[in-house]
C-alpha cells in the first residue's frame, strides 16, 4: 500500500465527525434556537454547498437550491449568474463530495442508516430509472415552474421547497415551530404534507443507504453532473484492479466504482477506497496529465 | 494536461466569473434578502 494511498483514509474514516463538525458549524447561530428566530446578518448572502435550510434558526449561510428557485421565480432579473456560478464552481472544485462531506441532510440520513435492522435493501426495481427522477426534480420543481408558474404580481414559488424539501422541514421546519408559537398557530395541511415527505424519506433511510440523495435531491443532480469533470475525482490504477468487486459491495449505492469511477450517483464517501483489496482506488485532485505524472515518478525514482 | 483537467479549469473560471457578473448586478443582495425572512415554503406553511 503506498503512502499516497494511507494518507486518504484517516479523512474517510473521519467522514461522519466532518459532516457532524460541518453541520454544527454552519449552524451554530445559538440565538436563533433561543428565540425561534433566524440570522439575519450579511453572511447569509454567502450560499453554504449542502442542502442547508436558510430558514434553520441556527443557520449562517443560504441554501443553493432555495436561492436558485427563488432567482427563477423571479427575484433576479435575467439569468442567475450568482447561484449558478455557486454551484458551478463548488462542482467543478469537488463535485458530490459535497455530499459525503459537507450536507446536513446527507448526514443525517447516515444517522438513520445506523438504526438496525443490519440487512438493508441495496436496490429498488427499476433502481436505474428512479435515479434519473432527481434529474426530473432539478428541470421541473426547481427551474420550470418557479419560472413559469407565476401568480398575479409575477413572483412564482419555490416548489421543490414547498412541495418536496426534507430538509427544510427537518432543519427549518421543526425547530421553528417547536419554538415559535405564532408558526405553530397557522399550521396546515402543508405541513402535514412536508411531514408525511419527511417520515417516508427518513424511514426509507433506515432501510436503505440515501434514498433521497439518489432519487430526489436536485443539489445532488447538479453536483453529480460535475463529478466527471471535477478537480477531485477518483482514479482506478488498471495495473492493480482486478475487478474483484468488493468495491462495490462496500459501497452503500452499489456503484461499480472500478468501471465508473466519476458515475454521478457517486457521494464520494471514500468507502470503496478504504476497502480495496489492491489499492487500487485513489481520490485525487492533480490537473497533471498521465505522461507528466509518469515523468515526475521516474524523476523521483 | 489532460482534456478533462481543461474542462475543469474552463469551468472554474466560467463559475467565478458567474459569482462576479451576479454580484455586480446585485444578485447576492437578492439571495440575502430572500435568506433573512423565514421561508414559508420551506419550513410547510405555505
Ligand atoms: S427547503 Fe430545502 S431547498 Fe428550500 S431552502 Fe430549505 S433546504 Fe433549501
Ligand atoms: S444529494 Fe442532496 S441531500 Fe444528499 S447529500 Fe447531496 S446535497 Fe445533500
Ligand atoms: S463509489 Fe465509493 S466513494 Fe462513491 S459512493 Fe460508492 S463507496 Fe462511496
């Protein structure tokens, strides 16, 4: 095993303890949760990379997907340069590592995939279309109808957030109204539509690994489209891979990592690495081609 | 290098040029003003 190859696993053996770091950070705006109030300061223009409700009492920063839905429905003029030049290049930095680092809902449904029974459902039928549904969420609930379902002063709605969103009814949601007793006043059968989403979402993740990152979530989508072509990417050494496959029995998305390294289901969790039999997985972030890095190899030999 | 570091570097520069373009045109004030009220899509009320 190569050194190059230790260095990268104390980062995926310490996933959860950054995601938990991550979450608590980029919410930790104590008085919010005093008061049942949000944060209001400057750095809430910042978009945070995760699926991070700005409506989380705690939060510090806006959530990508909300911001974008509300620059379609009309709260920006012309086209979202802003948001999609967020998304842009947080994708093209480290596409869905986002995703197994740096999403509080990613986290918490790793939490809910702990809960026993230990024997978990790997795929649906039709596994590989419902997959392409989160592709479906992105073009419809988060561009199209924000864009053209417009009421009468010409603002449309946010629907994937109104309709669809786990996470802004987990970190929004519930604290809120837990502690805001004018919200919990006006609730109705919206919200017990959200928490119905939420349940069969955060049930299904104790069943299976990420049902909502692999079906629904449209911050997913984006990102998993740049993971081809992100700056950190994982590389398959041909030389030492035998196709042996424990790569992708470990892997909770059941992704066969040795023949599709960059797939865009991929959350870059780093499992597949870890257990490779052969070293044979690598994450790396060098913009170096094949022939210079095998003169700088022969240099340091 | 290789054609997709080259896809990389071009998209780079291409999303931080967005990131610039949106501010100028006061984008980040649209997100800041949209991220300080309590959504209510987001949290089920409305
Ligand atoms: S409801 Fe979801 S998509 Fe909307 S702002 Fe909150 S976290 Fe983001
Ligand atoms: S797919 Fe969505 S919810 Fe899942 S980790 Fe990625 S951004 Fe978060
Ligand atoms: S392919 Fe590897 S890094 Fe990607 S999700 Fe599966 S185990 Fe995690």
């Amino acid at each position: 095993m190569d050194k190059k190859k230790k260095k990268n696993y104390p980062l995926f053996k310490a996933r959860m303890y950054i995601q938990a770091c991550w979450t608590l950070i980029t919410n930790s705006y104590a008085s919010g949760f005093i008061n049942g109030t949000i944060y209001q300061g400057n750095v809430k223009s910042i978009c945070v990379p995760g699926l991070n409700c700005y409506s989380c009492p705690g939060a510090w920063g806006a959530c990508p997907m909300g911001s974008l839905q509300n620059a379609f429905a009309g709260r920006v003029s012309g086209f979202p340069f802003y948001v999609v030049g967020t998304l842009i290049t947080i994708g093209a930095l480290c596409g869905r590592i986002v995703c197994g680092f740096l999403c509080p809902f990613g986290w918490i449904q790793d939490l809910f995939f702990k809960i026993p029974p230990k024997k978990k459902v790997r795929r649906l039928p039709g596994e590989k279309y419902l997959r392409k549904l989160r592709y479906v969420v992105l073009v419809v609930m988060c561009i199209i109808l924000p864009l053209f379902a417009k009421g009468d002063i010409g603002v449309g709605s946010p629907w994937f957030c109104k309709w669809i969103c786990p996470s802004g009814t987990m970190i929004g949601g519930l604290p809120l109204i837990a502690l805001n007793e004018n919200l919990r006043s006006v609730l109705g059968w919206l919200f017990t539509w959200k928490m119905f989403v939420l349940v069969v979402i955060l049930v299904g993740s104790v069943l299976m690994f990420r049902p909502f990152c692999r079906y629904l979530c449209p911050l997913g989508a984006i990102y998993g489209l740049m993971n081809p072509v992100s700056l950190v990417r994982i590389k398959v050494s041909k030389s030492r891979c035998t196709s042996c496959g424990a790569c992708q029995r470990a892997c909770g998305l059941d992704i066969p990592v040795y023949k599709e390294p960059n797939s865009d289901d991929c959350i870059r969790c780093g499992k597949c690495i870890t257990v490779c039999p052969h070293s044979a997985l690598k994450m790396d972030a060098s913009l170096r081609g094949r022939r210079k890095r095998r003169s700088a190899a022969r240099e340091e030999a | 290098m290789r054609k997709r570091s080259i896809y990389t570097l071009v998209l780079l520069a291409v999303g931080l040029a967005f990131i610039v373009i949106g501010a100028v045109k006061g984008e980040a004030n649209a997100v800041l003003q949209k991220a300080i009220m309590i959504c209510m899509e987001c949290i089920g009320l409305g």
